[in-house]
C-alpha cells in the first residue's frame, strides 16, 4: 500500500507531539526532587495514564527514565550522562569548580553557575554550599526563572552583547526576587570570541547581603569569573566593577 504524501505528513507530525510528550514526562521528573508515581505524573503532566505508559516504556528502554522497585518513576542514567556531556563539552567544571570552592572556603555566600536554558528559563549548572549554617535551596539541575534573580539578569544582558558593552555593568544584585528570603550577585563569564558562556554567582539568605558584604564579595567573585574567562579562551573587560541593581 503506498503512504500519500498527507499521511507521511501527519505521521510525522504525530511523532513530533509524542517526542513533546515525552520531554514533558522527562521535565517534570526533573523538577521534582522525589520520585512520582504515575498518578503523579498524570495529575502534573494532564496525560492520560495509558498515554503516559506508552511513552514511559520507549524513556525506560533509553534509561532515560527508571521504574523502581516501588513502582515510583525517576530519571534514569542517560540523564545523568546528557548532564555530563554537557558540561565536558564546555569543558565548565574543570576549571569553575575549582574556582567556586575557592570563593566557598574564603567565606563568601554560595557560588553557583547558570546557563541559558530558553527564553523563560536559566539551568544552575553547577553548585557549592557555603560554609554557613543557613543556606538558600538551590541544586546543580534546578530550573530557575531567567528574569528573576541576579543570574538571570547577567544572562539577558550579556547573551547578545559580546565580551559587554561599556554601558553594562558587570555584576548585578538581586533581593527577594526569585525567594522573599534570598539575595545575590553575579557576574558574567565569557569564553572564546567573547561569547557568553554563563553566569557565576553568590547567593543566600537576604539578611547576609548587607551593603558591607556586597562590597567583600564584590571583588573576589569578580577576580572568579576573569579567571574563568581567561581559562576559556575569553578576555575579561578591564573595567571598573560598577553594581546595577
């Protein structure tokens, strides 16, 4: 029997929205931080449970998503291995972690490193916890409003301004944007041909970012990023660290 052109049209089309179904499965597993059963997932996701059987089978089979023992559904080792090649691809943690640490074990609020997800949303690629007792929840794999938050304000101002601009400053604070009860501040880091890489920040509770320790931190996590920078191939603007709010 020969497949019409309109039928080819729709088959694709109907495997189009079964991939979109399948990365909403996918999404909402990640944003959860506990595994969910599939009446969770059907509740969150608005699919029918037979729908989401279907397309659960075809994730297990790539381990992208795991069933377990208790009948509960999360994601699986080829997650994991995506988030990996994506970070040896840009070769991020090698040289930003270090430097994270080090921000960490001088004392300052917790480093933390975004990248533009979409036009929405950052993704914090990588994560250290300051030595404080308290501290802001915040993971390496968290979705996070781009407008919202010092990161995201470094990733649209920089995203199409290579290397800056003269008229944009270099680091930017947030408080109780994204949280009521979080502060922080960040800068941007660029890589080859002055392209933005990321955003690396320092965040936590509000009442710790006084103007005393904005200007503490200011200086350390500004010298973090131009290390950064120069590791990926960028060059750091020489410029005067000036504040936007």
């Amino acid at each position: 029997m020969t497949t019409t052109p309109e039928a080819e049209f729709e088959t694709k089309k109907d495997g189009a929205a079964a991939v979109d179904r399948a990365l909403t499965i996918v999404a909402t597993l990640e944003a959860n931080a506990a595994p969910m059963s599939l009446a969770e997932l059907a509740r969150q996701t608005g699919m029918y449970k037979s729908t989401l059987l279907r397309l659960i089978a075809s994730l297990e089979r790539s381990t992208l998503v795991v069933r377990r023992s208790d009948q509960k559904y999360a994601l699986g080792p080829f997650a994991f291995r995506l988030g990996r090649a994506f970070e040896a691809t840009h070769h991020l943690e090698r040289y930003i972690m270090p430097l994270m640490q080090q921000l960490a074990d001088a004392g300052t609020e917790s480093p933390s490193f975004h990248v533009w997800h979409d036009e929405t949303t950052r993704l914090c690629l990588l994560r250290v916890d300051s030595h404080h007792s308290t501290l802001d929840r915040l993971r390496s794999g968290d979705l996070l409003p781009i407008d919202r938050g010092a990161p995201g304000k470094v990733l649209r101002a920089f995203r199409n301004a290579p290397n800056g601009t003269a008229d944009v400053p270099l680091i930017h604070t947030s408080f109780g944007e994204r949280d009521p009860a979080c502060a922080s501040l960040a800068v941007p880091v660029f890589g080859a041909g002055g392209s933005l890489v990321g955003s690396m920040s320092l965040s936590g509770p509000r009442e710790r970012f006084s103007a005393e320790a904005l200007e503490k931190m200011s200086g350390p996590l500004r010298d973090a990023a131009a290390q950064a920078t120069r590791a990926l191939g960028g060059v750091w603007p020489e410029r005067a660290l000036v504040r936007a709010a």
